[in-house]
C-alpha cells in the first residue's frame, strides 16, 4: 500500500512549515508529500500567515527533498491558464528530477475566487475537459501543438518544456502522472478514464466505495481501457493514537468530532486504521491519502510511520 502525506496548507502554513512536513515524509518513509490548491481558509480558524501558492511551494520541495513524489490533490482549473500550468508543472518535474504528479479539478470554492479575483464561472466541468486535453497534449506533443476548443485557442505553440517523466498511459510520450478525483457519477470517472493515471476517492463513506470503485472499472471498460492500469486512491483525514485518550486529544486539536472521524477517517489505533486501509485494499485501493490537518505535529506522523505503515 503506497502511503501518502496530505497537507491543506491554506488553514494556516508557512512555506518552513510545510518544509519540515515533507522532509518528515521523506525521513520517515513515506511515497509522498500532496498538498491542496487553495488560496482561502475554511472554517473557523486564523488560517495564519495567509496561503502559499501550490506550485510555488511544490518547486521549492522539489529541490530540498530528493525521494518522495509531490503533488497536488487537487488545483483548479479555474486558477491558471492550462498553457502556463502546462509550463509550471514541467518545470517542477525537472527541478524534481521527475517526481511530480497533477492533480487537477473543476474548483468548488466560490469565495476564495472572490477573494483574490478569480474568475469562478458557473459551468467549469467543460474547461476541466478542455484543459486535461490542452495539458496532456502539449507534454505529448512533437512538433507544434494547436487547439481550437469552446474555452481555449493555441495556435502553433513550440509545446515546450517537456517534463523528465513519460506518460503512464504512452510511454512513448512525455507526461506527467495526472490524478482526477470528484464525486460526480458518470462524467468524471469517463475523464478519469481518460486521461488520468489516478482516481481519487476524496473523502469517501467507506459503505459507498465499491460502488464507486466498479463504476470507475466500467468507464475504462467503455473506452476500452484495462482498469487495472488506473490506480484508485483514497484521501481522508489523520487522527492516530496509541490509545483513545490521545485519539481524543489529537481530534480535539484539529477541531473535528472524535466519533465522525472514525466512522470515515483514518482514526484511532493503530489496529483500527490497518484494518480500515485493509478493507480498502480487498476493494483495489492501492493508495491512500493521509490528510494531515495539525502541521506542527510531527510526532504524529513519526507514530504512524513506525505503528501503522509498518504493518501494512
């Protein structure tokens, strides 16, 4: 089971902050270090210093860690160009030395385009298709690239940098691992089917995931796909303990609610969560997501490491 750190750095991070998060992954063990695309807070917190540009501190990562992937889960379509995303997500893969993944979405959060001027159009799911054929195709591309779509024109684009990564669905073409996630019922999982070396279940019911996991084969079977090439991946929120008083404590930190979060989280002892990652891996779950919430907690991490990856 590939074990991932996941980190929502716009509830309150600094760039040192999550500095000392991936090389805590790394140190430890883990695959990798993903982080949100967001530019506002959510809920009732300071969200202090204020946010750090996914790609900005993904390129910084890039040079201060040297095994783990990295990654985002997911951005929005709604935040750049896919021509300059195209560009920033090559170059980071090259200052990586090929470790870098694309998670990219539709964008949900209205108030943070508001926030910072954003345009925050009322159909996206159109620009997301465009914008997953755009991305994939200028890596891929060689010669110049053009694209005449609803949303976006190129005309005679050089289609350059490349990323140091080949495309897991064409190896004979550069790409980027490209990871595609949502909740919709048809649409996406035919996106994912797609384009997407990875769908994530992002914060799943665990009752609901088979039905989710078969609809996802059934879309790669429609276009002719082996499911078995699209890994299947599932985030949900962190809270370990060695008992259920340190359970207790670390919820109450993160300001959740003890009792919802082992109902669907990864929560609890150490037992409890291989068991929940267990059940997720008879179903074909090959990677999950540990959503950090608490950043200045490394000894969580470090617990987990050596009581829960250890055993899987």
């Amino acid at each position: 089971m590939d074990l991932r750190i996941f980190t929502e750095p716009q509830q309150g991070a600094s760039y040192d902050d999550l500095l000392a998060v991936a090389k805590a992954t790394e140190d430890l063990g883990f695959d990798a270090f993903f982080r949100s695309d967001h530019y506002l807070k959510m809920g009732a917190v300071d969200g202090l210093p204020g946010p750090t540009d996914a790609w900005t501190t993904l390129a910084g990562l890039a040079r201060e860690t040297s095994r783990i992937r990295l990654g985002t889960l997911v951005s929005s379509a709604t935040f750049r160009h896919p021509g300059v995303l195209a560009i920033q997500v090559a170059q980071v893969d090259q200052m990586s030395g090929g470790r870098v993944e694309l998670g990219l979405g539709a964008g949900w959060f209205a108030a943070e385009h508001a926030a910072y001027g954003i345009p925050f159009p009322e159909k996206r799911f159109g620009i997301l298709e465009e914008q997953l054929e755009l991305i994939t195709g200028l890596w891929g591309a060689t010669e110049p690239y053009s694209f005449a779509g609803t949303h976006y024109t190129l005309t005679d684009s050089p289609a350059l940098p490349k990323p140091v990564q080949h495309s897991p669905l064409d190896p004979s073409r550069f790409g980027v691992p490209v990871i595609v996630g949502g909740s919709g019922p048809t649409r996406t999982p035919a996106l994912a089917a797609k384009y997407a070396a990875e769908f994530n279940l992002n914060f799943p019911d665990p009752r609901d995931v088979p039905a989710r996991v078969q609809v996802l084969r059934e879309a790669c079977e429609k276009v002719g796909r082996d499911p078995s090439t699209l890994t299947v991946s599932v985030a949900n929120v962190l809270c370990a303990g060695r008992d259920d008083a340190e359970v207790d404590r670390r919820a109450a930190a993160i300001g959740r609610d003890v009792k919802e979060l082992r109902e669907v989280g990864f929560a609890g002892t150490p037992s409890a969560i291989v068991d929940r990652i267990g059940a997720f891996r008879e179903l074909g779950i090959t990677r999950v997501y540990l959503q950090v919430l608490d950043l200045h907690d490394l000894d969580h991490l470090a617990f987990v490491a050596a009581e829960v990856a250890s055993q899987l």
